[in-house]
C-alpha cells in the first residue's frame, strides 16, 4: 500500500517519501481503516523535524493523526465498526497518511453523511479540539465574547463557527486581508490583522476596555502574555495551539499575571481513553471515551442543522504532501489541507 513516510528527520521537502509499505494489521481493540481522505496537521511538521510533539518516534514512520474511511478490518472488540464510514483518530496519531490505517476503538465515529469523505475529514479533530475547548471546558453562554488566535487556521476555522453557533460574540485574529476575509465569511463578527494591529488595544477598543470572556489561542509562544491581557474579569484562557512556541508550549510563563488578571486558565487535551488514573502519574489526563462519544453527536447535530462546515482550503494527492507541508509551515494556508486517497499520483 502507499504510505507518506518520514525517512529520517529534517525537513519535510527532503525527507517525506511515498513508499509502499505492508498493510497492518489491526489488535484488540483497534480498526483498520481504508482511507479515502486524510488531512495535514501542523504537528505532522515536529514530527518530520523530531522536535516536540504529542508523539515522537523515530523514522521511519508514517505520517497521519486522523482519516475518513470504511472499516475493513477489526481486532476483537472492535468488530461492530467493520463497514461502517468513519472518522478515527490514528494509532499513537500517527500511520493516517496511507491506503490503510489502524484506530483505536475509543477515537472512531460514524462520518457525517451530510459531508464527502474530504469534508469529512476535516472535522475530527480541530471540532473536537474546539468544542472541548469552548463547550465542555469554557462553558461558553450566549453573548459573551469569543476572542480567537490563528483564526484562519483549521482548528481557528472550527472555533469561529462553533463561537458563533453558541450565540457568541466572536473576534477573530489572523494575519493579511484573505484570511480575515475568511474568517468573517464563516461567523466571526470581528477580525484583528496581527501584522498590522496592536492585538491587545484592538480587544480593548472592541469590547470597551473589558476584554474576551473566552480566549482560545491557538498559537501560543511570545504573544501569550499579551492574549492574558485581553482576558476580562474571570474570565477563561485556553492554550489550546503552541505553534509559535519552538518548545511546543514547554516554555514557562509567570504566573502572577493570571492572579492579577484574575481568569482562569483551563486546559484542553483532545484524548479519550479509560485509564485516566494511571496516565495522570504520566503527567496526562484523557477524556473518558463517553466524552467524546457526546462531543461527536453535538458536532453531528451542528452539521445536520447547517451551523458548521470544516473549511477545506486545499485538496492534495498523496504525491505533494511534501510541498503541502513547506505550504503549512510558511502559513500559506486557510483551513485545512486534506489528502484525497481516490485521486492517482
């Protein structure tokens, strides 16, 4: 089968190959999908480079966190998916990008029959990375205000309509006249050009010197202790995307300034799995699997109705991945990059 490989790690125009590799083979508990549609993810480039991701391993591996496919194959346990169209989450968030790939039985569900298989595989994760964020952790109500980082981005993209959904107040932040453009087009009600704007008077001329009651940043890094500025009166900070942070959100930040913003910070982690427990001596705490079994039927429901579309920006064949990624780490992208595994090289 064909597979996007990382050959050694460097960057993705010199060591992304498609190879063809053996088909795996599915364990207890675990699925093989036959993929029609993977996306990119901005992950996919610190794991080409070996720097800090959610999951390192060394070369070669394949590259793919999430696919939209049929069921062909299951380990025992896993049997009542066998033909089902789905979206899943892959093994260790890897070995997506190929013709076949493994899940595990918590990070599979139903694909939305209102979308195709590449509209479809935009949604797994940026919507349930965001509706964890917005719903389940921010609890965010009706008229409050929504303040979004790299806006223009998948999971940017998913946080606006599903802000604007939640009767929200959305404010959008993303850098040039296109992506804003975007972004508008998909629910925000304001939008901030980083590269031209304060960020922080933008948010205080918007909201009347109060701030956002709900900042999900999705970039992290140096502007982080500008975003808790622009956090109002307990109000709540999600880092929820470290892609300015070289140390993948591992650089530390002084903490006072939450106790003089007085917010919270909440933290988000897209993970469901049985054995929070034991994991949390590990420093990780996972979603109990019926967690994201509701996300999943809230965010079936928001399509049903017409309230969210992943916004597909770009559709690739297996082929120019390389290229796609250089695109993705130059910010040359809005919303999300899918593979279509139908399409010939």
């Amino acid at each position: 089968m064909r597979a996007v490989r990382v050959v050694r790690h460097g960057e993705p125009a010199e060591v992304v190959q498609v190879q063809d590799v053996a088909v795996p083979q599915p364990d207890a508990g675990q699925v093989r999908v036959a993929v029609s549609a993977a996306p990119l993810n901005f992950g996919d480039l610190a794991r080409c480079r070996g720097g800090i991701a959610s999951v390192t391993t060394e070369p070669p591996f394949t590259l793919g966190m999430e696919v939209c496919g049929v069921v062909d194959a299951a380990g025992p346990g896993g049997e009542h998916w066998v033909g089902r169209r789905v979206v899943a989450m892959s093994v260790m968030s890897l070995g997506g990008m190929a013709d076949f790939a493994l899940a595990q039985g918590t990070g599979v569900f139903d694909a939305p029959p209102e979308l195709d298989d590449v509209g479809a595989a935009g949604l797994l994760l940026p919507y349930h990375t965001t509706y964890l964020a917005v719903h389940t952790r921010a609890r965010i109500q009706p008229g409050e205000t929504l303040l979004v980082t790299g806006a223009s981005g998948s999971l940017g993209t998913a946080a606006i309509q599903l802000g604007a959904a939640a009767g929200a107040r959305v404010i959008a932040v993303a850098g040039g006249a296109e992506k804003l453009k975007v972004c508008s087009q998909l629910g925000a009600d304001a939008t901030i050009d980083h590269q031209t704007e304060d960020i922080f008077e933008a948010v205080m001329g918007l909201t009347g010197n109060r701030g956002a009651d709900v900042v999900v940043d999705l970039v992290g890094g140096p502007a982080t202790e500008t975003m808790w500025t622009c956090v109002a009166y307990h109000g709540r900070y999600l880092p929820v995307g470290f892609n300015a942070d070289p140390e993948a959100g591992f650089t530390g930040k002084p903490l006072r300034r939450v106790s003089m913003g007085n917010f919270s910070v909440m933290g988000v982690l897209l993970a469901y799995n049985e054995e929070s427990v034991p994991m949390r001596r590990f420093g990780v705490v996972p979603n109990p699997p019926g967690v994201g079994r509701e996300v999943h039927e809230a965010l079936l429901a928001l399509v049903r109705d017409g309230s969210v579309r992943p916004h597909i920006g770009r559709t690739i064949t297996v082929d120019q991945v390389p290229t796609a990624l250089v695109d993705e780490d130059q910010r040359r992208t809005i919303g999300r990059t899918v593979i279509d595994f139908k399409q010939p090289q």
